[in-house]
C-alpha cells in the first residue's frame, strides 16, 4: 500500500492524502491552506495536483468541515465526477465555507478556486454517512466516527481486505461543552494520525471555562466589554454556551460567519452533547444584523463574540475601535505567526487596514487556551489504542519530531511525511 502526501505533510493545511492499495484509489480530506507566512506562492495555498503522482482518485472521504480539509473539495469537479462521503453536518458547513472562499479571492483578486456550477456538482455527488455506519465501496469497506473536534467531525476507520487503516482527522479526546470526547475507532494494522499539538498537553477545559468566566465577570463590573475574537465553526458556539451557562443575565452579542454557522448547529441536535444547553443559549444571545445592532453591541457591558479568530477580517475588527474604556479582547485559539492575533499577543498591535503598517491597540489582551484538538496525552492514547503495526504522523510542523518522540518514548514504528511525498506503508 502507498500513501501519498499531497499537503499538510510535516505542515499544517491543506490536508489531502491518497491511499493506494492497487486500483482502489483513496483521497482523504481535500483542502486548502490559510493563515499561515510559510507560503512561497499562490499555489502552496492548493493540494500538490494528482498529475505529479499520475493517479487519479476514484473515491474521496472528508472528515471534517474545517477549509483545510474540505476547502478544495469543488474544485474535484473541473473535469470529471467522483462519489464523496461525509456527514452532513460537513456538507452543510461546507457550503458556508466555500462560497465565502469564492467571494474572498473575489474580493482580494485572488485565484478563484472553483465556481459556483462546480459547489452544485460536488453537492450533486456527495453521498451522506452516519457515525458507525459501514459502507462497501470500490472494494473498500470504511467507516465514521465522532473524532470530538466540531460538529459532524469524524475519524475514518478503512478495510482494504489485506490491511485495515485508521485516519484520525482532527480530533479531541477529552470533554467540551459541546461534545462528548472522541469514539475511538478500534484497531488497525496503519493509523495515520495528526500531531498538531505533540509536544504539550492543553489546559483542563473545567480550569478554562473559570478562568474565562472571571475575566469576563472583572471587566463587565469594571464597565468595560468583552470582545472574544472567535472561529465561526465550533468556537463561537462553545463560547455562548459557556457563558450562558455560568451567567445567564451577561448580555452577549454573536457577529460574524459564526451566526450562519450556528444556525446549522442548531440544525442537528443528535450531534451535540447536551443540545438543549446549547439551543437555550442561543435564544439568550442576540446576533447581531447591520451596523445600528453593531453599534448597540458596542455599549458599555456586553460581551461580542464574533469572527475573526485571528483577527484577519470580519467584524472583530470593527470592535476594536470601539470599545469603551477598562475594556478586554480574550483571545480562546491559536494565533498564526503573522497573524493579527499573533501581532495583538505579542507587540499589542495589528496591521492597518491597508497592510503597510500597524495599528496600537490599548486594550488588555488575554489568551485562554480552548483548543479543540488533542494534546500530547491524548494523541499518544489514540494511537496506542488502534495498535498499530505502523504510525504516520501528518497535520503538524513538527510531524518528525512527534514521530521520532514516538519511537523512542512509545517504542512505536512511527514516520512522518512531506507534503508532495510518497511512501509504501
């Protein structure tokens, strides 16, 4: 069996993957990279083409809706038509996400990746799947499970008859307010896993969830606001339902993609750990809609939830500029070096608008770590759970140093691989 490596070998993006065990054709995830000062050129921003390998997928599973892993699903359809798997709550987010791609290199005269006709036909030829649903195709019998991470997010579990491989996608083995922690997939003879986070363990999300609510509760009765910069898939969500469910009189305000992407949350229940807890949550927030809710959201003693993450655009930005005094931005995921969140962290600033200088920003910054991926502990208890006779690590900058950490503390056979790369496993 060969896995090829098409992006987010010993990197983070663009996750695409094929798995070839003789004529059966394999490509997981299919996405694009974002938010990252490692990119060279426009193209590093797309999977490594098929063409370099000659191969041609004739089947393709998505684990999640995150646009590193589904952003260049459309796109799959310029010259041909695949069957695709993914559960809905992926397809429904998906959509979201592509048609905000489109408008943003619109927008930013970049490379438009694919067009409208090709979201239908790739809508046209999903194929939906349910968690332990096991389905037979192109001689392969496969199956999803909840990895914990967002919502509909799955671990791919793979029989090819000879041999059996696990793809974790992005995973969390540990309880959040929305999700129960990942349902580990069983055994398998491969397991290629991610590793973003080897090399530490995240803080206790009960720890998280407190420190949050203190800052919160500090800067309202000192009478500033709260701007929670926040992912629209996943984030933003798990924020209001922490709040409302320690506070249920702090007024909050949700702006951003983050709106539309609850909306679709609140469409399936069954994927949600305690749904009832989230959708009374969301009738407590109000989302906001125009620049008139935008400047009441502004006033003293409310808490803005909105996107961006980063502060790469959306309507985070506009907050800023806005805040009354003794206010404070939290900051709850990653910054990316280069990123606005980066700067803001680090130097108490971020770009102008026109990217050719900075912008001080004097409000008080904190970080709370909310990730949604495993830890170093977790990590490692997924992958001695399959028993694997061989690990693969992907989806981290440092996918070598996890895989050699692996041999040499776990005693695993553990490799890692470069994007554009191509090994027998």
């Amino acid at each position: 069996m060969k896995l090829i490596s098409l992006g987010a070998g010993e990197e983070v993006g663009r996750s695409a993957f094929v798995l070839e065990e003789g004529h059966k054709n394999v490509l997981l995830d299919y996405g694009l990279k974002i938010h990252s000062n490692t990119m060279k050129n426009e193209e590093d921003t797309f999977p490594i083409p098929f063409a370099n390998f000659n191969i041609k997928p004739n089947l393709t599973l998505i684990s999640h809706s995150h646009l590193d892993h589904i952003g260049y699903l459309p796109s799959l359809f310029k010259k041909g038509d695949m069957q695709w798997y993914a559960t809905p709550p992926t397809v429904d987010i998906g959509e979201v996400l592509w048609n905000d791609t489109m408008k943003l290199a619109k927008m930013q005269n970049k490379r438009i990746p694919f067009t409208n006709s090709l979201v239908e036909k790739a809508k046209m030829h999903w194929h939906p799947i349910v968690y332990n649903q096991e389905v037979y195709n192109q001689g392969i019998k496969f199956s999803f499970h909840d990895a914990g991470h967002i919502l509909g997010s799955s671990s791919i579990r793979m029989d090819f008859g000879n041999k059996k491989v696990i793809y974790s996608g992005d995973y969390k083995g540990s309880e959040t307010a929305l999700h129960a922690p990942l349902k580990h997939p069983g055994e398998s003879d491969i397991v290629i896993t991610e590793g973003t986070y080897w090399e530490k363990d995240h803080q206790p999300r009960k720890e998280a969830e407190m420190m949050l609510m203190d800052h919160i509760h500090e800067t309202l009765d000192n009478g500033g606001n709260v701007l929670i910069p926040a992912f629209a898939i996943g984030r933003t969500q798990e924020m209001i339902t922490i709040i409302k469910k320690y506070d249920k009189n702090i007024p909050v305000y949700v702006d951003g993609m983050g709106k539309q992407i609850t909306k679709i949350y609140d469409k399936y229940p069954n994927y949600l750990k305690d749904f009832e807890s989230f959708a009374s949550a969301v009738d407590q927030c109000k989302l906001v809609e125009g620049s008139r809710a935008r400047k009441k959201a502004s006033n003293q003693g409310n808490v803005i939830v909105s996107t961006a993450g980063m502060l790469e655009g959306g309507p985070a930005l506009q907050y800023i500029n806005q805040m009354p005094p003794n206010s404070k931005i939290i900051l709850t995921g990653f910054q990316v070096e280069g990123s606005n969140g980066r700067y803001l962290l680090d130097d108490g600033k971020i770009k102008n608008e026109m990217g050719t200088g900075f912008l001080n920003v004097d409000i008080e910054v904190e970080y709370i770590d909310f990730s949604a991926h495993a830890g170093k502990s977790e990590l490692i208890d997924f992958v001695k759970r399959t028993n694997a006779q061989k690990v693969v690590v992907v989806h981290s900058d440092h996918a070598k140093e996890f895989a050699q950490n692996l041999k040499d503390e776990e005693g695993m056979d553990a490799v890692s691989i470069k994007s554009g790369e191509m090994m027998e496993i």
